[in-house]
C-alpha cells in the first residue's frame, strides 16, 4: 500500500487547490485544468458533464476492493496487445458478484453518477506503473452516455481532448447515404478514430487522486479523447503526479 507523506507531490497540488479555492472565495477545490481557447459554451458543459469527487471511498473501502480482487488479477499476465490499440500494459476482467460491503460501494455509486440501473457487470481494469491508456472515445456499442470508474493504488492524470464531431462517427445517422455499421464494419470504423491534436485545441488535464471517483458523461463523454498520462508525462499544473499500480473499477449504463 502506498503512503502519502506530507510533502507529496498530490499533496503539494491539492494544498495549492485549496488556496485557490479560499482566495477566490469558494470551498470547491478545482481539479481540472482547463487548457486553450475554449468557447465558453463547451466549457460549462464539460464542467456539468465531467465531475471528480475525492475521497469517495476510505482507506479500509479501498483495501477491502483491493483484497477481494487481487487474488483473480494476480494471476493474470499483463497484456500489451487491446483489440482498439488504446491499452498497454493492462489485464482486466469483469466481475458481476461482489462481497456484501463492496456492493455497498457500487450502489453508492450508482446512485451518485447515474439516472437509473447501471450494466451488472462492472468493469476492473489494472494498469502496470508502466502501462499507458491512450487516447481514445469508448465505443457507443459497449456502454451508454455515462462512465463512472473508482481509482485505487495510484494517482493519476486524466487528458481529455475535443475532437472533430463531425469526422467521429460510431453510431449511423439513419439516412439513405449513411447506412449502419454493423459488427466488424463498426469494429474497424473503431479503430480509426481521428487523432485529436492539442495544437491550436482545447483540452482538459484531470488530477484523478487516490480513492477518488470520476463521472464522465454527455459531451464529455462523446466528444472529447480521454486517455490517462504515462508515467513519464504524468502531471499536473507543472506538478509532477508519480503514477504507480493503477486500479480502476468502472461502471457504465446501458447503450
């Protein structure tokens, strides 16, 4: 388990928040950098659709996720081959049953990020001190408008970048000249998705903290990359954010 001492670099980082947030007269403490010109309009939006609450779960929550997972995932091998090319350094499962205090856990998060039922089965995805997310929009045929995912082990950076709408297409519009895509049609429409540059942009650096929860929906959700910083880019404000073991444990609804 990893200990944060007082001269920690999230430590130094959610300090400088706080002042910030009592210099500027309000107690939220702002964990998102918002970076480039962004229109005023899709800023609110981004900042109604993307939420970060930290300390979602205590220090004994997170041991006891961690215990109740860890014997499945220690026996699997990291990977470095995702079938969308957007993970490296990974293993993940999916597990539906869960010990009587972690669905306790879920169902706080359930009732926190979504409108109704989440998918029963959550997502754990495992990623190495070396592994890396890179950017990418999660497929519109796996999971619906809302992404929520628990963060345990490590601190992280979350990027999201705005990217072209009009050139992101998963799902068909149902007019004549564009016909659905189906199965391995929508897979490699997939894979190809644009590369969201950062030159002449707007994006979003996300301080994820240890034990906190992220809420990614709507526009956030659809029209920007996320991805989450390789140990060696990861950052936040000029503070650099040391990324260890990450755990995340994601819940989505339904298509």
């Amino acid at each position: 388990m990893i200990i944060l001492n007082r001269c920690s670099p999230i430590r130094q980082i959610l300090r400088r928040c706080h002042r910030q947030a009592v210099e500027n007269s309000s107690n939220k403490i702002n964990l998102i950098a918002y970076l480039g010109k962004w229109p005023e309009l899709e800023q609110q939006e981004f900042r109604n659709h993307m939420r970060i609450i930290t300390d979602f779960i205590s220090d004994p929550e997170e041991q006891q996720l961690h215990e109740e997972i860890e014997p499945y995932m220690s026996r699997l091998r990291y990977e470095f081959d995702h079938w969308d090319d957007a993970i490296h350094g990974f293993r993940e499962t999916e597990r539906k049953k869960w010990f009587p205090k972690n669905r306790e856990i879920l169902e706080r998060v359930r009732q926190v990020a979504f409108d109704g039922a989440v998918m029963p089965y959550v997502h754990i995805l495992d990623l190495a001190p070396d592994g890396v997310i890179k950017p990418h929009v999660d497929s519109t045929r796996y999971c619906g408008n809302t992404i929520s995912g628990i963060s345990l082990l490590s601190d992280s950076v979350m990027r999201l970048v705005r990217t072209d709408a009009q050139r992101y297409h998963q799902q068909s519009t149902g007019s004549a000249t564009e016909p659905e895509l189906k199965g391995s049609e929508a897979d490699a429409a997939y894979r190809h998705q644009p590369e969201a540059s950062l030159e002449n942009n707007f994006y979003a650096d996300l301080l994820l903290p240890r034990r906190s929860l992220y809420i990614m929906s709507h526009t956030a959700r659809y029209n920007f990359t996320h991805e989450i910083l390789a140990k060696e880019r990861s950052e936040f404000q000029g503070t650099p954010v040391p990324k260890t073991r990450r755990i995340s444990i994601i819940c989505r609804n339904e298509p």
